[in-house]
C-alpha cells in the first residue's frame, strides 16, 4: 500500500534507524507508522493525538513523548550507559547513535497539532533540517548521563516490577507502595541492621541475602517496600517473584546480570509444605552454582515460619535417611546470611505504635481514650501488631474526619 504523502517524511526518517530501532515498534510511534498506509489518515489520527496529548497534557507532548522512548529502550548503547562503560563503546556504535539522535532531533522539528490542523509544511520538509554536530554530541551525553542515574528500559522507567512466569518477563509495578522508614515505628535495631546491608549492596560492597521471619503483620514485608524508597535513587530496583516461580531464577539472573543497576529479589511469605521440592531450588540459589552468582543481585525473603519447611514425623518414617532430609530442611534458613527477627509487639510497644501513627497523621485525639480504645479494637480484631495498629488508626482518622465535615 503507498505511504500517505503527508507522513511520508516520518515513515523515512524512522525508516534509518539503527541501534534505536526498536522505538518503531513502540506505542505511539507504531500507531503513527499504521497511520502513514491509510491514504486518509485524519479521522483515526484525532485519536492518535488525543492519546499523545494524554501521554504529556502539558509542554510539547510529542518532544517528551521522543525523549521517553529513546531512555527507555533497552539496546546496546542505553544498557553500556546503565553500566557507566559508555566509554567502551566502539566508534562504529557511536557513529550509529549519533546518526539515530540526529533523526530524533529531527522529528522533534515536526509539530503533528501544526501540521494536521493548521498551515500544512509551514515549516519545511523535516527530512532535510541541517542539526549541529554539537548539538547532537550534547543531546548524546545527557542522555548517557541520565541512564548512568536512572537506568534505562523498563527499569528506568519503573523501580519495581512482578516476574511473570507466562511471558518470561518482567511487568511493571506502576504504583509501588510509598511507605518509608520514617513511617514504621518500632523494630529499630531490624530496621537498622536491613538498611545497612542494603547500603553495601547498592555500593557494590559484599551484602548478605536476607530471610526476615515473625508474626504476621509485624512489618516485615512493609520494611522491604521502603527500602525501594530509600535506595531507588542510587540504582536499586526490587522484583517481586512467587516462591512457585523460583524455578526460573536462571532465566531471570541471566536476564539481569549483566545490567548496570542493583536488584532485590523479594520472596514475600516464603515457606513450603511437607512434601514440596521448591525448597531445593532456593538452596540452590542461595548456595550458589557452578556459574558465577550476579554481584548485582540479593534475595531477601519474608516468612512467618524460621524453617521455612513444614517437619512432619512422616518425613522421618517415609525416609530411611530421615534425619538427613530433615536437616537439610531445616537447614535452608541458614544459607540466608542475615536472619532478622520480628515478633509481635507486647501491650507496651503495640501502644508506642498508636501512639506515634496518631502523631504522625496530625490526629488530635486524647491519650487515655486513645490508647483505652486501641486496646479494645486489638481484642476484638487481630491482636497486637503493626498491622492492627494501622487498622485502628486508619479507622480512628476516618472518624474524625467525618465528624469534622458533618
């Protein structure tokens, strides 16, 4: 089918793309390409372009839509600049990138609102616009820098993401959960000792991997979400794989090893039942293979359960070496380097929580009644913990607040 004439230009220019070749088979980009065989295009292209404004509803949306695809494709030269080894990439790969940003820099000049709404080619044929050769070595090292800081792919857009074992692949966790440290009172020392670690790890320093076990609700999980908030900014990313799916970490580690970011592989709720084989993989990633294990990757684990694995007295009676299996299930927890413990909190330290949930939200609620009331909703509701503690205070503020608007 001929090229529409009008968008004939785009379709060349995207046409000559090199190492950012890839970009043609993005979103908005690929649309626009599907829109160039219609011979009249303008009907379908009010909805191309409402979802371009939508992507970007203030400045030039078209501009930023180009800047965004370009950081996060995932090629040779954006994962040597995650790396910061822009330095090794040979002369032929750089001659290929500049002549990629030069037809970017290029397709910024075309306005779509202009150019389907108003004068048609007002501003010239975007195919033959000169652009300074320093003008696109500059566009080339701010956008290596901004890889070198925030990563490039998916992981430069998102700091978290969910393995999923149907496709193979990473999705992304668009709206992680914002709790921060500041936010979790109590377990100090835990808390401490799990920054630290994680501290090293983002250094590139040796890190241990982590099992973090104890009463529901204690703020295990919560304590490995904010570490996403405190770290992302110096490379960390957390990826949340299913204790089901860890017979694929050699397919994620070779999917990650040779990126230039820290990741964090978070096992939520790990445990297996009598019974289970899953626990022989862990080992096996905890332990180590033949192949080299990623300096950028650590597994940090929660569980409610310090062994992990379910001991029924029919695991020693099914097996003449009984004692052998059992101690090689109870055993795993101990190829964890790091074991942190979080109990449930006593009347004392469960009441220290309200209270300082209470102040951090603003509530102005006496202390008697309080602390009265909190003590009434943990017998009636689920115990003493950070959970039932947030629960009350939670229900405590929409109370107030809505007393507030009636």
């Amino acid at each position: 089918m001929p090229i529409n004439e009008d968008l004939k230009p785009i379709v060349e220019l995207l046409d000559k793309l090199i190492i950012f070749r890839k970009i043609k088979h993005t979103g908005l980009i690929r649309e626009l390409l599907e829109l160039a065989n219609q011979q009249n295009p303008t009907g379908s292209f009010y909805e191309w372009y409402g979802r371009l404004l939508e992507y970007q509803p203030y400045g030039n949306s078209w501009t930023a839509y180009l800047n965004d695809v370009i950081r996060f494709d995932e090629n040779y030269f954006t994962l040597h600049c995650e790396r910061h080894e822009s330095h090794r990439i040979p002369p032929a790969i750089l001659k290929a990138v500049d002549s990629d940003l030069e037809i970017i820099l290029k397709l910024v000049h075309w306005d779509p609102a202009e150019h389907f709404f108003g004068t048609e080619h007002s501003k010239g044929d975007i195919r033959t616009i000169s652009i300074p050769t320093t003008e696109i070595h500059n566009f080339r090292e701010t956008l290596a820098a901004t890889i070198q800081t925030q990563g490039a792919g998916l992981f430069g857009q998102y700091q978290a993401a969910v393995w999923h074992r149907a496709s193979q692949n990473f999705q992304p966790i668009r709206h992680p959960d914002p709790i921060t440290f500041d936010q979790l009172i109590g377990y100090e020392e835990q808390k401490q000792i799990l920054q630290d670690n994680t501290r090293r790890f983002v250094k590139g320093l040796p890190a241990n991997h982590i099992l973090l076990y104890g009463d529901r609700g204690s703020g295990k999980s919560s304590s490995v979400k904010a570490l996403l908030h405190q770290f992302a900014p110096e490379g960390l990313r957390i990826i949340e794989v299913s204790k089901d799916d860890l017979t694929d970490f050699p397919t994620i580690t070779g999917l990650l090893r040779h990126r230039g970011l820290k990741f964090l592989i978070y096992v939520d709720d790990l445990t297996f039942e009598s019974g289970e084989i899953g626990y022989k993989h862990l080992k096996a990633i905890l332990e180590g293979t033949l192949e080299h294990k990623p300096t950028n990757i650590l597994i940090y684990a929660t569980s409610n359960r310090r062994h992990l694995l379910r001991e029924t007295f029919a695991d020693r009676e099914n097996d003449i070496h009984g004692n052998d299996t059992v101690q090689e299930q109870l055993s795993l927890a101990d190829r964890f380097g790091i074991t942190l413990t979080y109990q449930a909190p006593d009347q004392h330290q469960f009441l220290a929580i309200v209270r300082g949930l209470a102040e951090q939200r603003g509530l102005a609620v006496d202390k008697d009644n309080l602390e009265k009331r909190a003590l009434q909703w943990e017998r009636q509701h689920n115990g003493r913990s950070g959970r039932t503690a947030k629960q009350f205070i939670d229900y405590i503020e929409g109370e107030l607040r809505l007393s507030q608007k009636m």
